[in-house]
C-alpha cells in the first residue's frame, strides 16, 4: 500500500502543472521585435506592468497614439512624457483625438456637415505595383442628401505617394463626381499604409510596393470570419510563395508586419526558409492588446535581389462578453478546487502526524 507521502506528492504537482497551465496565457508578453525595415514608427503593445511581474519591480510601459485611439495632437503617455500624435490635413480640426471636418462655408443651398451625408465607392484600396511607377484610380462620391455639399479632401501617411486630383468637391443632391488619385510608388519597396479623407469619411489604402526582378511572388490572406478578430484571439492566416522563373532553391526571409492605416507598426516576425517550388503555409499572429479598428497584416518575401510583399486588412472587434464571463467562472471552478485541493492536503498532513505519533515509541501510556 502506498504512503500517504507519495499521494501528497502527487497531489502538489498535479496542482502545480494545472495552475501553471491555466495561468501561463495570462502572464505571456507580446511578441515584439524590431522592424526589418527600419521604421522609427513603432508601437509597443505589452500590458503596461509586465516587466514588473518578471523582475520584480514596476516599470512603466508608456501609452501609444493607437492604444489611446487618437490620431493627431499631443497627450500624455502616462509615464511622464508626451505622444505627438500627428496633425490633421488642411478642413480638418483635432477633436478630442480625432480628426474632424470643419464646416464649409455655405456653397449654392447647402452646407457640408462635418461629416457629409456622402458615400464612397470604394472604400478600400490595396494596390500592388513596382518602384519608380505610378498607378491611376478613381473615387466615385455620391451625395445622399437633398441639398448640395462641398467636401474637402486631404490624405494622411501618404504624403509622397499619393496625388489628388481635387483637394475639395462640389457635389449637387443626387450627383456622383469622380476624385482622380495617383499613387506613387517610390524607389523604396515594402508596404503603405494610410488613408484620403474625403468629407470626414475615410478611403483606406494599402501599396505594395515591389522590386523590378521577380523571382518570386507572394499573397497572404486572412482565414479568419468576416476578416475579423476578436481582440486577444489569434489573426490566423494562409501564405501562398510562388517562384516566377525557372525552379531554383533560394534561400528567402518572411518578414511578417501588422500595421494600422496610419501606418504604424505593432508587430514584426521573420523567418527563413529554403523554396523551390510553389508552397502554402499557415500562420497565425497573436494580436494581444491591439484597440479596435482597422489593421492590416503583410509579408515582405526577401530573396537575393528583391522583395516582394503582400498584404490582406483585417478587423480587430471587442472581445465578447460571455467569453469574458467563461473565463471569470472558469477562474472561480478553479479556484474553488485549488481550495479543496489545499483542505485535502492539510488533512493527509494531519494523517500523516497521527500516525508518526502512534508509530514513536513512549508516545501512548499505559
């Protein structure tokens, strides 16, 4: 028969491995590197006391311009220094953190709102062209009211890469009018984030921007529903690298980049791998505290002589509130065994005592 030694044993370090398990998403840090492409545009995104928890003292992690959700002005980050969050295009006021269209004046029967009764098609850009070109599109804006409206447009992160055709429009009730845009791919490849304003409403856009020589080609896109993530769960992914020329083995690098449309980085990954034909990976990114809002995720595929990125938008969304009640009532179904296991163990100990006492000699009387 077995000591109640052994049964204790077993009991701490079923105990032990159950806590640490549980416990060990919790506790985990982001995964943060240095961006490969050299951007001083980085956002840390760990919770503000980790470092504490490790090494045994609190040490401030300071607030981002997106952990705060503001895009332009100046504020606090909660440790002692400033955020200069940028500034806002000409008709646009900083309010509150966000950039907001000033009223017009009155042009023909009607005045613009700050945000215009106006639709867009598309809302969305993600254009794929080589350095030193240039691409055209259109954007076409309906007005959707009954009076007529004059909407200014202003494009933010895309200073040198972006041209407009009108920096403001007129548009009668009813009317559709065409905005002309050119992108401009510099000498620089990589992946550009940013977004046109177009009476307070919002065009994102995206350039992938590749090398001359293609030897390589690549596509990323979201596996996850609706391209939305809940926050705290996994961005998960399907890569597709597909040579262009005659099979060679090369060596390439994956540098994988989640970015938001002011085109701030939050998170940096790289890998190395040796291809020689066509093959598809699954990847998934932890999105750890990322705010709400529109992100997307790329991949610059690096071989000798070039690069050739990619990129797919997603959406971070709230996390849902019965997961967070799952969690809560989980945490408590635990706590109340780690309670019980304790009671037990205090019992075998006291078995334990008894009978060592009954086994000293001289411990009864007679």
């Amino acid at each position: 028969m077995r000591s109640p030694e052994i049964y204790l044993k077993l009991i701490l370090l079923s105990t032990f491995f159950f806590t640490l398990i549980y416990f060990l998403p919790i506790i985990q840090a982001d995964i943060i590197s240095l961006n490969p492409g050299g951007s001083n545009e980085f956002a840390v995104t760990t919770d503000r006391y980790i470092e504490g928890f490790f090494f045994g003292e609190i040490v401030c992690v300071p607030d981002t311009c997106a952990g705060l959700g503001h895009n332009c002005g100046s504020w606090s980050d909660d440790c002692g220094g400033t955020l200069n969050c940028g500034a806002c295009g000409s008709g646009y006021t900083c309010t509150a953190g966000t950039c907001v269209a000033d009223e017009a004046p009155p042009s023909g029967n009607g005045v613009a709102p700050s945000v215009a009764n106006i639709a867009l098609n598309p809302t969305e850009f993600n254009i794929y062209m080589e350095i030193n070109t240039n691409v055209e599109k259109v954007i076409r804006v309906t007005n959707l009211g009954t009076s007529t409206v004059t909407v200014s447009v202003t494009q933010q992160s895309l200073d040198n890469n972006v041209i407009l055709g009108n920096t403001s429009l007129t548009i009668s009730a009813g009317q559709t009018v065409e905005l002309d845009v050119v992108f401009v791919a510099l000498s620089e490849p990589g992946i550009y984030t940013g977004r046109i304003i177009i009476g307070g409403k919002v065009v994102l856009v995206t350039l992938n921007v590749r090398t001359e020589l293609l030897l390589f080609d690549s596509n990323i896109v979201v596996l996850n529903e609706d391209y939305k993530v809940r926050q705290g769960e996994q961005l998960k992914t399907l890569v597709t690298l597909i040579p262009m020329g005659d099979p060679a083995r090369l060596d390439v690098t994956l540098d994988f980049v989640i970015k938001d449309y002011a085109n701030r980085i939050y998170l940096t990954r790289s890998e190395t791998l040796l291809v020689n034909e066509q093959v598809q990976l699954r990847r998934n990114f932890d999105t750890g505290n990322l705010p709400t809002g529109d992100y997307i995720v790329g991949l610059e595929l690096v071989y000798p002589g070039g690069v050739a990125p990619s990129s797919a938008h997603f959406i971070v969304i709230e996390r849902a509130i019965s997961t967070i009640l799952g969690k809560l009532i989980l945490f408590l179904l635990i706590l109340i065994l780690i309670i019980a296991i304790i009671i037990i163990i205090l019992l075998i100990i006291r078995k334990i005592k008894e009978r060592r006492a009954q086994k000293t000699p001289g411990s009864s009387t007679t």
